[in-house]
C-alpha cells in the first residue's frame, strides 16, 4: 500500500498555518461593511511598498492586470506609442507576453541562459531597435533575472525596466540586497494562490518609485477615474477587494519564514539528487551540468516558487512520480511563441505579435520540453521531501 499521495502544493495545509489570523483578520473586514478600496487595502499597500522597498504599491485584481497597467499608463503618459517593441524572455509564461500584445505593442522574445533559465543579458543588446522602449525581466522560479548588464543596458539606451515579479516575492538580489520589485522602473507581482505570497483568490499589485506612473495605474484600474465620475482615462475595474487585501497582508508577515522554508528543501534537492537522467539546471551542450557548488550559488537568493528539474524523459518520469505518490506539474508544456494565439493565421493573433510562430528558439523549446516541477513548499515535512529524493534517484 502507498503512503499518502504527496500534493504538489497542499493549499489547504499552508493556509491552515494561518487560519486563525486570516479568520480574525476576514472578521475585521466584515466588521466594518466597507470592501473595496478601504483600510484592509491601504494598510496592506503601506506595508507591501515597505517590505518591497518602493514609495509606492497599487493594488489591482490579478499579476496579469498589473503588467497591462504599466505598460499602458507608460502610454498614456507618452513614453510609448502603438508598434513599440518591449523586449521578453521567451520562455516565461504566457502572462507576460500577454500584456505586452494587449497594449499593441511588440514582443521581441529572447531566449534564456541555459544556466539561469532567465532571460540571457549577453543577446538583449543586439535584440534592440529604434522603436524598443522597455525590457521586461521575469524572475522566473523565484530566481533573481536582474543582472548589472542589463541595468547598464537599460541606462545607455534610456529604456524602462520593468520586472515581472510574479514568482518571486521576497527574493533578493544577489549583491545588491534589495528586493525583486523595487529593482526598475516598476514591478508587476501576481497573488495568485499558489504564489509565494497568494491570497484566497486572484489579486495583484504594482510597485513602483515613480509618483506619476503610480498616479495614472491608480486611475486606469479605477476606470480611469481620480474622482468619482470624472474619467481621465478610457480605464479598466482592476482593483484588489479588501478582504483579499486583509489575508495578503497576515501572510506578508510570514513570508520571509515560509520562503526560508523552501531553501531549506531547496538545498536538500540540490545536495542530494544524483541522477543522470534528473538534473536541478538544463544541461548546456558545452557544460553538462553545474557543480553542487555552481548551483548552490547561482540558487542562493532564489526564493524556489517552483523547483524544476529536467530530464529528456520528463513525461515518463512524471508518470513514475504519480505512480509512486508524488504529484508534479510542468511550467510550461506550451511555448508562448508556439500557442495557437500567436499563430500567423489565427483570427485572435494581433498586428503586433503575428510574427511570434515563425520563431525558432531552441533554448526555450527544450526547456519547455525537459522541464518538471517537483514539490517544494513550506508544508513538506522532511520524511516528504526524503521521499520524492529518494523516488527521483531510483528513476532509471
């Protein structure tokens, strides 16, 4: 007989964690029969742009409405205009991409270090054009993708920086100590409830330095308005609700300790995983893998909101691992370039993206086709973590 199935994230064990303050807390917002844009939000905005690093924090209903908003307050604000090119990574989830064509604006997909699986500095500078305007850095599996190349790149070519912090909240970068969030110009992060720091439902925010960037996202997401009935703006309702704003803000209290957690079980998966068929980084075809010392370091200030592994038999060691009790998830199956969306003749594909199926990424390819997402999470137990460690080795 098996021993009980292993989640691959057990929702319901990490919010029991906090059940107590998240019941009080949700009490507290009925209590006071105001639910949207009230104190629950405000108090949790102040403490976010806190702990975050930034003078300012908006909140907005989810991660992808966070990016839009950016991109479209830089619009309103004429920094960019319909056509302009924001260079991505191209293997990030779809989201990203998402809110670049929304705007009618450009992608321009850059595949990503085989090392740090995030967006390769080395190849963004001969990806820019006279129409690029921003580069969007993804911190992808809670791993920091801001690197001094492409702050510099970013100053030389007047370009705004803009981190899709989705997957990372709390992680630092290396060197430098601030926060992912705080690092460019502004900063999309997601709540989803699988996030590092998830609410009970869908929720996002920005954070950002810049006053008037700050000024229009408030408005667009409140359709359009800084005053009740007069509208600015042609704007969107993308606004966090209270009690999502009150349960986001008793979480942010332990996040720091959850994500310790996660190094913890990080490490272990690191030291301990020898498998060739199983590697914690993909395979460069120069390098065949980092050494537990390379990977130990590259991973120190990540914040492991997904731990992939890859294997070129990724399906059939998803199927051992399920067999034997552990679920898995992969990020991503699909490619964004290769998503029905974005094909040439696909009614739903845009002016601004309709080139993207024509591409040829081979990096972002094999990772999308290697790449398995093992649990790792603050409510494994050790005999957990012993368990999948143990099942990995044993693949063969």
């Amino acid at each position: 007989m098996l021993p009980p199935m292993i989640k691959y994230l057990d929702l319901k064990r990490i919010n029991a964690c906090y059940d107590v303050e998240i019941r009080d807390a949700i009490s507290r917002v009925l209590d006071s029969g105001w639910y949207l844009r009230g104190e629950a939000t405000r108090q949790f905005e102040e403490h976010y742009a806190q702990y975050i690093g930034t003078r300012h924090c908006i909140g907005v209903a989810n991660g992808l409405d966070a990016l839009t908003l950016i991109l479209r307050a830089y619009m309103e604000m004429g920094v960019m205009h319909e056509g302009d090119e924001v260079i991505v990574p191209a293997n990030t989830y779809i989201a990203s991409i998402l809110a670049i064509t929304e705007n009618r604006l450009k992608p321009v997909l850059v595949e990503p270090s085989p090392d740090t699986l995030q967006i390769d500095d080395s190849l963004i500078e001969q990806a820019i054009t006279e129409r690029t305007r921003a580069i969007m850095i993804v911190h992808l599996y809670g791993r920091c993708a801001y690197t001094d190349r492409i702050g510099d790149i970013c100053r030389r070519h007047n370009l705004k920086l803009i981190e899709d912090n989705a997957q990372a909240h709390g992680c630092r970068a290396p060197h430098w100590g601030a926060l992912t969030g705080s690092l460019g110009s502004a900063a999309g992060h997601s709540f989803y409830p699988g996030k590092n720091l998830g609410a009970l439902g869908d929720a996002g925010a920005v954070t950002t330095d810049d006053d008037e960037l700050a000024d229009v996202v408030r408005a667009l997401g409140n359709y359009g308005s800084h005053q009740k009935y007069v509208h600015d703006y042609q704007g969107r309702n993308s606004r966090i609700d209270e009690l999502q704003a009150a349960i986001l803000d008793v979480k942010l209290r332990h996040l720091d300790a959850d994500n310790q957690r996660r190094k913890e079980i990080a490490a272990r998966y690191e030291r301990e995983i020898s498998n060739e068929q199983v590697t914690c980084l993909l395979a460069a075809s120069e390098k065949p893998f980092l050494s537990q010392r390379e990977a130990v370091s590259l991973n120190r200030d990540c914040v492991y909101h997904i731990f992939p592994v890859f294997s070129p038999r990724r399906d059939e060691l998803r199927r051992y691992l399920l067999d034997n009790g552990v679920e898995t998830q992969i990020h991503y199956p699909i490619p964004p370039h290769q998503q029905r969306c974005y094909q040439i003749n696909s009614p739903l594909s845009s002016v601004s993206s309709s080139s993207l199926s024509s591409l040829s990424l081979p990096i972002t390819e094999r990772i999308h086709r290697e790449e398995l997402s093992i649990p790792c999470h603050q409510a494994l137990t050790d005999d957990d973590v012993s368990r999948i460690i143990s099942l990995l080795n044993a693949f063969k």
